[in-house]
C-alpha cells in the first residue's frame, strides 16, 4: 500500500514504481496526492517488466487508488479484502511518502484495520 502525502517528480515515482514492480509486488493500493498517477505509474512498471508482450498471471500487479476513501477505510480492505486471483500474497509493504514519518501511526492504522 503507497500512502502518498508529499508531492514527488515522475522520475522519483516512475524509479519507486519500478523498485515495486521488481521486488515482487502484486497488488498496489494507492492513497493520498495524485494517487491515480501511482495505480497508471506501476501499470507501466509491469508493462515494461515484461517488453510489452503478456504478462503471465502469476505476474500481473492487480493495481487501484481510492481517492475517495480515508486511509483507515484502504487500509481494512487492504488487510481484509485484497487479494490475487493467481497467487497468495504473503506480506504487505506500507510505503508512506511524506515529508514527517510516521512510522508509529501508520503501523497502529494497519493493526487496528
């Protein structure tokens, strides 16, 4: 789950989406400012992982943002709801991008979810 809460450069957020991509994320809930850009960033990452040809479904990164919803209401369906039709998703990344962590808060968010 991206909580994105400081605004950040296509570069950064194409480089960050890409590190997703390669380090095995499969499902990529995005949150906060300009959450859209993140779900379209790391549909290309997955994309160009695999030169534009079919991406195996073991492979394909499931990707959405909620715009709309409060980081609590993502957070439960992302501790209680998501998951791959092909494959188990065994961990989840909470990545804040913000200019104060938060370590602390957003680790008591996902608890109580």
């Amino acid at each position: 789950m991206v909580m994105i809460e400081s605004e950040v450069t296509t570069v950064w957020q194409k480089a960050v989406s890409d590190w997703l991509v390669r380090s095995g994320c499969l499902y990529m809930m995005a949150w906060g400012l300009d959450c859209s850009s993140w779900d379209d960033s790391v549909d290309w990452a997955n994309i160009e992982q695999f030169a534009f040809e079919e991406i195996p479904a073991e492979s394909f990164v499931l990707t959405s943002w909620h715009e709309n919803d409060s980081l609590e209401e993502v957070m439960h369906f992302c501790k209680h709801f998501a998951v791959h039709p092909s494959v188990t998703l065994p961990t989840t990344l909470l990545l804040q991008i913000s200019l104060e962590a938060q370590k602390k808060k957003v680790s008591m968010l996902y608890g109580s979810a």
